[in-house]
C-alpha cells in the first residue's frame, strides 16, 4: 500500500481530484447565497411614464416630472373616447367632414381626398393628442384631449402660430407639440432637475431667454422655468 501511494503520479491525481471537490462546493454555496441564475433576466419594477393632471396644486414645485392641468381654453363637450371628441370637434367645430386617421397617401382609385383627418401624436390613458387639418396640407392645430373625473373625454383646440411668429419676452408662449409633455427646469441646462412636465396648451409669460446651451434654446417661463424652445410657440 505505501508503494502505491508513493508513486508521483498518484499523488498528482489525489490533490488534482481533492482541488476540484474543494472548488464545486465553493461554488455550490456561492449559488445558493445569490438565489437565482444570472442567465435569466430579473424582473424590475414596473415603472410607467404615464403623466399626472391634478385640478388643482398649491404645493412648491416638485423634483419628479408632472403635469398640471391645462389653462389654455374651455374644453368642447363630453366623450366617451378621444377620437369620438375628435370626430365631433372636427365636424362641429371646424364645420368638416372627418375622414378619420391621415392617410399616408391618396387611396387608390381616388384623384384627391376631400376631408379633415388627424394624426395622433401621442396617447395614454390620462392625454391624447392630435394635429388636425385638411388631407395634403398643413395641419390647423392641436387637439389636445383630456379626460374627467367621469372617464369622459373633452377637447381643447389649440391654433398653429403663423410661420413668422417670434417668441418674445414680456410676451406669453406655450407648450406646443411637445407629444406627452415639456419639462421645465430651474435652470438652462440639461443637467438641471427636472421641477415639472407641462403638456401641451401650458402657457406662461417669457422673463428670460434666449439661453444657448446643451445645443438648444431655452426660454425662461414665469411661474415654470427653463424649457427647450423647440416645443414652444408663441401665443397670438
């Protein structure tokens, strides 16, 4: 038996195989204190980029993106879905025929296509909107579409601004096409906290600007902060 354990060779194998016992059960404790497999994916908390309108808000501004309500105009009528308010402020409102969604071109068979259509720009369960205006032209406005306490659906008309239009300070601009909403800042900057996200049709009076910075331009709203200028518009 000692010749036998003696041999070199023998030897080797014994600490070759006692090493490797050693290591499994390493990593056998290793697994069971981390308690799962790193291949699959875990599971994150669900986050949602849904926006918050509140009636009404008296606190200070706050750090996370959130909307406020929208002061723009009197909200039209009562729906049961966004594209019904659509529907009906497209044919009561602007005294149109609704063709429905845009079109990407005219339909086969058909010279032109007479109507005012829609393209919707954004939607979520808390806001919807839309550019409106005749098939093959440029769009009349913003339908920026809401819905109550009710489950009900109203819509606030908001006209495009001429072409030449300036933003101005002294002078009041507006969130504009901005898809869910514009955040605001304390200062020009990108790196800036956010202090709120404003949807479309929040308007405020111009105390500062224009700022260069981060590639942008940014104006300074009374009351709200530094935003981008590219979904802001002036308003007649």
């Amino acid at each position: 038996m000692s010749n036998w354990l003696d041999r070199p060779g023998y030897v080797t194998l014994f600490a070759f195989v006692g090493g490797a016992l050693v290591a499994a059960v390493v990593l056998l404790v290793v697994f069971f204190l981390r308690g799962g497999d790193d291949d699959e994916p875990q599971a994150l908390a669900p986050t949602s980029t849904a926006i918050t309108i509140p009636a009404t808000s008296t606190a200070a501004p706050v750090t996370t993106a959130t909307a406020t309500a929208l002061p723009a105009a009197t909200p039209t009528g009562s729906f049961s879905t966004p594209d019904d308010a659509v529907a009906s402020f497209v044919q009561e409102g602007l005294g149109g025929v609704y063709i429905g969604e845009c079109p990407p071109s005219v339909p086969s068979g058909e010279d032109t296509l007479e109507g005012i259509c829609s393209i919707e720009l954004y939607r979520s369960a808390e806001l919807a909107t839309f550019n409106i205006g005749p098939f093959g032209s440029e769009a009349l406005g913003e339908a920026v579409v809401l819905p109550d306490a009710d489950g009900r659906w109203s819509l606030v008309f908001l006209d495009f601004p001429p072409l030449d239009a300036q933003i101005t300070i002294g002078l009041d601009a507006m969130v504009f096409q901005a898809a869910d909403c514009l955040r605001f800042r304390p200062e020009p900057n990108v790196a800036a906290e956010v202090s709120s996200c404003q949807i479309d049709g929040t308007s405020g009076k111009v105390i500062d600007g224009p700022v260069q910075a981060d590639d942008l331009t940014w104006w300074r709203l009374e009351g709200l902060g530094w935003a981008s200028a590219s979904f802001l518009a002036p308003v007649e």
